[in-house]
C-alpha cells in the first residue's frame, strides 16, 4: 500500500516545503507519444527487411542455375551414417550449452544441480537458435522460469549476459584459431577484413582478452548503466572452453551433411562466419542471410546444390528438430505431472514448458504458416500429379492450392496472437494447421510437408492451458515487427517463385490461366491471395475498438471502479475514491486498473482489481496499449499474492518494502508485549478525557468542518502539504464517503482517521491520520489501538498499517544491485526520511510483513521509472526528499 502512516513521524530540520495538491485534478498531464521509441522500431525493421532482401538478391545471384530438384537430390543422397552423426552432435551441443547455466549460477554464488538446471538451459537454447533474439526468447524464459524461484531482476541480468558471452567466446576462440590456421581468402564486400588470419587473429585476441581482463580487473566493470559482474579467470577459461566445444560440434553437425567436402577445418571456419553474419542481420533466426553467407563463403568448395541442400537440412536438425521435441517433452510433462509427484527435472521442464508454451506454439504455428506459404511458389511433385490427375478433377487441386495459401498467410496473422496467449488465436491456429494439412494432400500429396505441419499442430496443442485470452485478436494494435515480418515472408515467397518458374514474366499476363501444369500461374493467384490475407490481417490490428483515457475517471466509470474496490479482500483500491487517477475497466465491468502517467511511464496503482479472469486480461491489455503508446508499463505496490499473474506477464519485481499487517481475530491487550499499549489506552482515557468513536458514512457537513480544521492545523504544524496518487489527500467528497475515526477530549475533535474495509472483512485499514498540534501526547498510539480493538470486534482479519519504505531490502553477497542501493538508503537517508523510526513504530503492534514490490519491464528501466515515480507520487523529486 501507499506510505500513508506517517503522522507520528516530523520531517528532519531543513526538510520541510510546500507542494502542490493535487487532488480532484490530474496528478501529471500524459505525455504525449514517445515518437523516437515508436520510430526507431520501425526504422530497425526496414534496415533488417533490406538486409533480407539483400541476402536473398545475393543468393539468387549464387544459385541462378541451381534447380529446385537437384536441391531435392542432394538432401536425399546425404548417407544415413552422416546423418546419425548429424543428429548425435546436435544433442552433444545442446548438452554442453546447458552447462552454460550451471557455470552461471556457481558464478553468481549459488550453485543448483545441473540436473535441476538442464531442462530450462536447453529449452532457453533452442529457444535462442531457433528463433533468434537470443534476450527476448531464450533470456525471457530465463527470465520466467529462474524469477519463479527467488532470482533478482539484476541477478537475472547477470545469468543472461553470462550466458551470452559464454555463448560467443567460442565463436572468437574457435574460430579465430580456425580462421588463422586455414587462411582462408574472404569474398569482398562481406567483411572489412579481406584477410581470413588476419580476421582470425582478431578474434582470437578478442577472445584471449576476456580471461586477461577477469584476472587484471576483478569484481565489476561498467559500461554506462550496465554493471557486470566479472568471473574469476578459472571461470571465464571455462567459459571458453564450453563454448569452443559446443560451436566445433555445431559444426560438426553441419560437416557431417557435406560428405566429399574438402579442407574440413577451412570449411568450418568459414561456417562460423556465416553464424556472425546471421547473428548480426538481427533477421529472426538468421533466415536467408545464413544460407546466402554460406554459399557465397565456400563459393567453390562444395555445388550449390549440394550446399543449399545441406544448410536447409542443418536448419532441420539443429533448430527446427530440437524446437519440436522441447514442445513435445513439455507437454508430455505437463501430462504426466497430473499422475503423481516428479523428480526435480521433470518438475523443471514442467515450469519451462509453461513459461514456453505460448512462445513455442506462436512459433510453431508460424513455421506452419511459412510452410505453406514457401511450398506454394514450388512446383508440385510431377509423379504425385499425375497420380492425382487420374483420381481428383483439378478443380480439386486448384481449390486445394489456395486453401493452403489462406490457411498459411492467416497462421502468421495468428502466431502473433498465441504470442500475447489469445485463446481466440489458438482455436484460429488449429484449424488453420489442419486446414493446412488437408491442403497438402489435395495439392500434391505432399505427406512430408502433411507431418511437419501435423509436427505444428502438436506443438499449438500444448498451448491450450496457456492461451486463455479472451480478447480478440484486432486488440493487439499495430506492430513494426509483425509487418516487417510478413513483409519479408513475400519477399521469400516472390524469390522462390522467381528460383522455379525463370519465364515467370511471361505468365503474368496468364494468370487466370487453369492447366495441370500451370504451376507458376497458380503461383501467381497465390501470390497475390497471400498478399491480400496479409494486408488484410495487418491493417485489422490498427483498428482499436477503444482508446484508453487521458483524464481522470469521473462519472459511470469512476463508480464502477468504486463498487470493485469496496468488494476487494484488501484495501489499497480505495485510492480509486479519490478521484485522481485514470481509470480502465474491462468491457465486463468485472476489473479496472487505476494508474497515471509522468515522463516516459504508465504508472498503475498495485495490481488489477476485479475478477481473476477479467483482472488478468486487462493487465495484458494494460501493457499492450502502454508499449504501443511508447510508454514503459509499471505497477507499483504490487503485493505477493499478484506475483505470479506480473511474472506471467513477463514483468521484473523490484522490493520497494515491507507492508505491516496486524492479525486481528485474536488481538487483545492482554500480555507482556501489549503492555505499552494497555498503559496508552488508559492514560488517554483516564488522564486526558479521550473518547473514541467511528462516525459512519456518509459523513455530516459539520463533521467535516471538524476535522477540516484538525487537518489544516496538523499540515500548518508539519510544514508539508498534500500528496496523490498512493497516498490520500484532504478532499470533503472523498472523505463525505468514508467511515471516520475521530477522538474526542472535552467534546473536541482533536484526531482522526478515515477507514478503509475490505470485502468479506478481510481487511480495516486507514488513509488520512491527522490530529491537532495541542493534542495530548500518545494520541496516535491510542487511535491505532482503539482502531485495531474495533476491527476485532467488527470480525476483520487484518489491520494494515501500510508499507515501510525499503524495509526487509538486505544487502547481502550476491544480492541484486538494487538491493544494495536501497540498503544504503535506508541506512544513510535518515535525513531525509525516518525509514527506521517508521518500521520500529510499526513493530510495536507486532505485525507480520508482507514485501510489496515495483513491477517493470527489465532492469535497465529502474532508474527512469523510479524517477517518473517520485515525481508523480510527490510532487516532483523536491516534494519526495522532503516528505
């Protein structure tokens, strides 16, 4: 909850100034759209949309007498022995990266089994490999599944830069030594070294630096923002040695599908090169920018054909494989942990499979749509054809060919969806895949691309538990990346048609033409239906079915949001009732989600209130529309029992404290430790006249009057003026509707709190506490007592005393960064805020505390959101060092 029991706490001299009050207005005007954040995406996608395009102009270039089925051939006449080879170091590689985490964590000073590791580690992997972006797929479910069990947001950020540099220093060891032993000569106009030793010496002098710079440099390096964490020299030599041994069997992999292939070792090296230019293209998954390096890179080695074939078998085996069997296993899993308990592994792959899910089946359900689509511009098996043709009219296959167009073009619309967990995108997805599969058959029965998309199916399947959103899928607003993306598929799509069908300029003008051998005219009605379900799909996500506000709630809104919080099990909805925050509400009228803006952030206040479902829901669309918006999403004073629904959201929890929470259904005065009490109770009543009495809502206009001035007299004394947003503020409206607790001395109010109750008596807790500079001293000891003893009595569970700033934030080794510059403002900030003295008051009622925590985006947002926070919580950073 808000800081709000701060009354018995004076400011520090020299502390004290005036801000404004900002209740009944807005607390901050919304900053209009952040134009750079939205442009520089969409920049970034063009630069890769041109490199792709570059890529497949380049390998077209390459491949301009290569055949389609000579490719075919060459795929077929790869040995099975090879394959088998192909196949075991593609497990072997997997294995060794997941040492990667297991190294990570001994780094980190807390060592786990590998066995209770290796299933999110390899699942994380070929998350990375097979989709690219390593932070966004791999590191996200990192992210997910290593958050769930107690790690740091900047221990986290510590795990996913360890793993990644572990990662490329086996690229710069092994190849570099590969580069400077073989020297080989570099193709011009791909890299700015025309020299392979002179480039392979640079790399491995890039990788001889980092075990130097562990050793000269222990501890820290920072660069800007980023801190991190050095290994010891032993540390980053392993690291070096894992990773050579996982990229030389990567590429033993690839080697094993090139049988008659000369100079392996050169070979090799030139294949990691390839892996670089991928990586650098920022292409999702290095399509067509690795398979056009590697052709133009051992240009002369190997036939293109033979090439072409062995780099789209390896992107079988190494990606497309491994993907498939990571979805599989986790469903499987998942099934198999309803029979009875699981050893630790199965218990981590269960979690990684379901922090994956909605990931892997977006993925799969795109593959599926990119399966389709590519087959369509290839001319059909003849043999299988001319079977067909004596079976189905060709009606049949012409029918058969668009359908597997529509169903392709639309899975790639849906992908999107099972991304965000839409359930309305999962059923699409289903059938489309089916759809898909029939279109297969009909079109040229083509049985292997009929498994691969029944392959997809499965894997979708796995995301019905997941992918539980209601909302629909023109809800998801516009995205650079997903246009760019499909953008890219028909510039693939347009390339293969150009590669199997070279007079294709003098179809066009047929294209209604309708022949069993007219494939490249059904190419072109292909083509251009794709093109329309695209643009049709991309365009439905920039029609929003609603705008979020721009002023505070008022009217049917704000009395919704109102009937909600007085139904929560807790209290700290109440802040709706004052009137300041913007306010959403889910179409149901079920959920709403209060919050504000300042600088570059969306700040809600604690977790959505309403219905699981509806709450849930709206949290995804609250971030949704903060991104698109060029906003960061934040919300604030989240408790524990939300944090499952913020890391399923893929948000990073920040401790800001500790909430104090008094049990109330055996709360009595009786013992030792209630001592201090019973004796303020009885001074104030039996030495100073006070009385105690809750004043019910709604309140009278001379009640008000009352404790107006009571307020005017407590902010004149302190010298401090009216906060919003988490903490309440003097307003006759808001106070008209609340219970108010007030004591009396000779008939006079000399204090008072108004009351906050929760739904089912869950909760009493109190936002205002204010009492007159001539009350007797002890007062608030006897408010709170006299308070607690009444919410005893009225049934309550609970009574919240609010939240101790920083409290329960240790610095301890190993502790996340944040940890420990809280830690030292909590020891070193006394002179600007009492933390200490606030939670020792608290203590003296003997509370459990309960953490509440700041939930963002990703650690290199702390700073910006915790300034946009104090800013509009306080006033600006002057109205929070002086509170």
């Amino acid at each position: 909850m808000g800081n709000r029991l701060l009354a018995p706490f004076e400011p520090r001299p020299g502390a004290r100034c005036k801000a404004r009050c900002a209740i009944g207005k807005r607390v901050a005007e919304a900053s209009p759209p952040a134009w750079r954040e939205r442009l520089l995406p969409l920049l970034d996608g063009l630069a890769i949309l041109a490199i792709f395009g570059i890529a497949l102009v380049a390998l077209r270039h390459e491949l301009h007498a290569v055949r389609w089925r000579d490719v075919r051939q060459a795929i077929v006449d790869v040995p099975l022995p090879h394959l088998l080879v192909a196949l075991l170091a593609t497990v072997a590689s997997y294995g060794v990266q997941s040492l990667y985490d297991w190294l990570a964590f001994r780094h980190l000073g807390q060592a786990r089994p590998w066995r209770e590791l290796a299933p999110t580690a390899i699942a994380a992997q070929v998350l990375s490999q097979s989709l690219g972006i390593a932070v966004l797929t791999g590191g996200a479910l990192r992210s997910r599944v290593y958050g769930r069990q107690g790690l740091g947001a900047a221990e986290l950020a510590q795990l996913i830069g360890f793993v990644s540099v572990s990662f490329w220093l086996g690229f710069l060891a092994l190849g570099g030594t590969l580069l400077l032993i073989t020297a080989p000569a570099l193709p011009g106009g791909i890299l700015p070294v025309a020299s392979g030793r002179l480039l392979g010496g640079i790399l491995l002098a890039l990788a001889l630096a980092w075990p130097l710079v562990c050793a000269l440099r222990p501890g820290a390096l920072r660069i800007r923002a980023i801190e991190l964490r050095l290994p010891g020299p032993g540390t980053a030599l392993a690291q070096s040695g894992l990773s050579s041994v996982d990229w030389a069997l990567s590429a033993i992999a690839f080697l094993a599908l090139l049988p008659a292939l000369p100079d392996p070792l050169g070979t090799a090296g030139l294949l990691l090169l390839a892996h670089l230019l991928a990586a650098v293209s920022h292409v999702p998954g290095g399509v067509g920018v690795f398979e056009s390096a590697l052709v133009v890179l051992l240009h002369g080695r190997a036939s293109g054909h033979a090439l072409l074939g062995a780099a789209l078998l390896y992107r079988v085996i190494y990606t497309l494989l491994p993907l498939s069997l990571v979805a599989i296993a986790g469903a499987a899993a998942a099934v198999r942990a309803q029979r009875g308990p699981l050893e630790q592994a199965r218990s981590a792959l269960v979690r990684a499979a379901q922090g994956a899910a909605p990931r892997l089946a977006g993925a799969a359900a795109i593959a599926g749509g990119l399966v389709l689509l590519l087959s369509s511009a290839t001319p059909a098996v003849p043999e299988r054809l001319a079977w067909l043709r004596g079976v189905v009219p060709l009606g049949v296959i012409e029918a058969s060919h668009l359908l597997g167009v529509a169903s392709g073009a639309g899975l790639l619309v849906v992908g999107r969806g099972l991304w965000h967990r839409l359930h309305e995108a999962w059923l699409l997805a289903v059938a489309l895949l089916l759809a898909g599969v029939l279109a297969s058959a009909g079109r040229g029965l083509d049985w292997v691309e009929g498994l691969l998309l029944l392959g997809a199916t499965a894997v979708v399947l796995t995301g019905h538990r997941t992918c539980d959103r209601p909302s629909k899928l023109s809800s998801l607003g516009p995205s650079a990346a997903a246009w760019m993306g499909m953008m890219a598929v028909l510039l693939a799509m347009a390339w293969l048609g150009d590669w199997h069908h070279p007079r294709i300029a003098a179809w066009s003008a047929q294209w209604t033409r309708f022949a069993w051998a007219a494939d490249a005219a059904r190419f072109l009605r292909g083509m251009g239906l794709a093109s329309t379900v695209l643009a049709v799909g991309g365009l439905a996500w920039g029609v929003r079915r609603h705008r979020w506000p721009t002023t505070p709630a008022q009217g049917e809104v704000l009395e919704a949001a109102i009937r909600l919080a007085l139904a929560a099990p807790a209290t700290q909805p109440w802040l709706v009732l004052l009137g300041d925050k913007e306010v959403i509400l889910d179409e149901g009228g079920e959920a709403f989600i209060m919050f504000g803006h300042r600088g570059h952030s969306r700040i809600a206040m604690g977790a959505p209130v309403g219905q699981t479902r509806a709450a849930r829901e709206l949290a995804w669309d609250f971030i949704a529309q903060a991104r698109e918006d060029g906003l960061r999403p934040v919300f604030y004073s989240v408790g524990v029992h939300e944090l499952p629904l913020m890391l399923d959201l893929g948000l990073v929890p920040f401790k800001l404290g500790e909430e104090a929470l008094v049990p109330l259904h055996d709360f009595s005065l009786e013992g030792s430790r209630r001592r201090d009490l019973r004796q303020a109770l009885r001074k104030a009543e039996e030495r100073e006249g006070a009385s105690f009495e809750v004043l019910p809502a709604p309140q009278d206009p001379a009640i008000l009057d009352a404790i107006q001035q009571v307020s005017q007299d407590w902010m004149a004394e302190k010298h401090v003026a009216e906060k919003g947003f988490s903490l309440g503020a003097f307003s006759r409206p808001y106070l008209a509707r609340c219970d108010i607790a007030v004591v009396r001395v000779e008939g006079r109010i000399v204090a008072f709190a108004n009351l906050w109750a929760s739904g089912g008596h869950e909760e009493l807790s109190v936002d205002l506490m204010r009492y007159r500079s001539d009350a007797p001293k002890g007062i608030m000891d006897y408010l709170f007592t006299r308070l607690m003893l009444h919410g005893h009595a009225q049934g309550y569970a609970r009574f919240s005393l609010g939240m101790a700033p920083l409290s329960g934030v240790e610095a301890r080794p190993g502790a996340p960064l944040w940890h420990t510059v809280a830690s030292l403002a909590w020891q070193h900030g006394e002179h600007f805020y009492n933390f200490e003295g606030l939670r020792a008051y608290k203590e003296k009622f003997d509370p459990t505390w309960s953490p509440r925590f700041l939930m963002i985006s990703h650690a290199m947002q702390l700073p910006a959101v915790l300034a946009d926070l104090v800013a509009l919580t306080s006033g600006g950073i002057e109205g929070a060092l002086h509170r």
